[in-house]
C-alpha cells in the first residue's frame, strides 16, 4: 500500500494523507493534469467521475460529475489556486446544482494542497484537505452516506432477490 | 440500546423492500410521509408503519411542520468528527491506490506514439 501516514487534525478539521508512489512526480503530474486518466482515479468505480471543463492553470475551474449506479448525476466544480508544475497545486472543491455548474453554496467548500515531491526515485505525495466547519465535514459526508447507503441497500436488494 | 439491538433493529427494518426503499428516499432528503405514502400501492398506514421501524431502529428521524410528519435519514446523526475524518480518509485511500494501479501500466504517451511498422510482409502464398 503505498499510503505512508495519515494525520487527522480534529480541531482545524484537517484530514492530512502521505503516499508514496513508485513514479517520478512528472508522472503523477500527469494524473491530474490529463481529465481522462484525472477521471479514473477521482471516482470510486460505482460512481466514476467526468471531467467536463479541465484547467489546471491559476485560477482555472474544473468541472465533474459523478455518476451514480441509477444513472444520477452528482455535479462538483474545483477551482484551481496556485499551480506549481510539477510539484503541486491547490484548490477549492465544491458542489455543483447543475449541469451548468452553479455553485451550490449551501453545501461547504473544502480547502486542498497537494504536493508532489522526489523521494527514493519516486515521488511522495502529500494531500491535505481542509473543511471550515464540522458541519461542513459532515454535509460532505452525507454526500457520500446517500451514494454509500444506497449501494448497501441495493446489495441486500439484489441478495434477497436470488 | 446496546449494540447487539441496535444490529438486530438495523437487520428488521432493513429485511423488508418497502423499508429500504422509503430509506433511499429520506437518505437524500427529506420526505413527508404522505408524500412517501403516495410513492407505494398501500394504505396511508401501512406506510406510517414502515417509517415507524425505521425510526426505532434510528434510522430515520422525523418532526412535524403542521399537520405534516417529515422523515428524513439519520446515519449521520451518531457520528463524530473524528469517525467523518476517518470515513473521508477511505474516500482518499481509495483514490490514492487507483494512482497506483494507473501509474502501474504502461505511460499513456507511448499508447500515442504512432502504431509499430506492421511486420515484414510475407512472401505471396500460392493461390489455390
């Protein structure tokens, strides 16, 4: 597993994860810079992602949405900050209303780093996320309760079925 | 309720198909339950039953606004910021080894590069 430490920070609400993976950091790079290969990786396989708009420059916007096994479409939008090819970057990643991407600002914006660095002939990468609130955490939360629900529900639903 | 209940109460109120579907439901958003009643061929009370179950199994709340009873799911209710962070850390382990596996197979760009040149041709075979 090439996940080498994890750091949960309560009071800022900082969810800190440090992997280290088997690829000079141009490569991993690669993974969020091109939206197709961004897309394998972003969603879980129930709910894969597409990259709708991807701009992985200042201040550039990305758009996505996941869809659910039912065909639903869960929309998000991440708004790029600084960019620092090919060391890292950081954003803003929120909820969407829409397929025109309207922001949906009763649900909470969580703050990212990411950091890509040379380490042992391959890169350590360092995710940090961060959430205003622990209401904020909890609503990004219940997000995903509904997708992981659902699919535990649907699995007792096919089991009783055979 | 120890834990033991809580599971036993869990598994009654998720065997039954109605019961899940009407959870589907309020995990996404709030529903009363007359909306709820509407969505099923059963009576009003056969569906104020099922909701009853999911209640005491506490998988569901409810409160009232007039004469409305609003049901919505409650998974989040018993958790601490600490069990969120943990849940959202599986959201990033689980990105983290698909990298993994994507950085495993061959570089993307080489699929790029142009075809190989085909094989030698092969001398013409007689023709029957």
């Amino acid at each position: 597993m090439p996940v080498t430490d994890v750091t949960h920070d309560l009071d800022a609400r900082t969810l800190t994860i440090v992997a280290d993976f088997a690829a000079p950091p141009k490569r991993i790079w690669e993974v969020y810079a091109d939206p197709r290969q961004l897309e394998r990786v972003w969603g879980p396989p129930t709910y894969p992602a597409t990259f709708v708009d991807h701009d992985l420059a200042p201040g550039g916007r990305m758009n996505y949405y996941m869809t659910s096994p039912e065909g639903e479409r869960y929309y998000g939008y991440w708004e790029v900050g600084s960019v620092d090819e090919p060391s890292g970057f950081t954003f803003d990643d929120g909820f969407a209303l829409d397929e025109q991407f309207t922001k949906n600002t009763d649900l909470p914006v969580s703050t990212n780093v990411f950091t890509f660095v040379e380490h042992d002939g391959g890169t350590r990468a360092t995710y940090v996320g961060t959430y205003a609130s622990a209401e904020a955490l909890q609503a990004v939360l219940d997000m995903g309760v509904v997708e992981g629900s659902s699919a535990a529900i649907n699995q007792i639903d096919d089991l009783v079925a055979e | 309720m120890d834990g033991e209940d809580r599971a036993d109460a869990w598994f009654h109120a998720l065997s039954d198909r109605t019961r899940r579907d009407i959870l589907r439901r309020v995990l996404a958003g709030e529903h009363s339950v007359s909306t709820l009643a509407a969505s099923y061929d059963m009576s009003f009370a056969a569906v104020q039953k099922h909701v009853a179950v999911l209640e005491r199994a506490g998988l569901l709340t409810k409160r009232r606004q007039g004469r409305e009873a609003l049901a919505s799911g409650d998974v989040a209710a018993v958790r601490s910021v600490g069990a969120m962070l943990t849940e959202l850390e599986s959201l990033w382990r689980g990105r983290i080894s698909r990298i993994d596996d994507l950085i495993a197979e061959p570089d993307p760009g080489a699929e790029q590069a142009p075809p190989p040149p085909p094989p030698p041709t092969q001398p013409p075979t007689q023709e029957d």
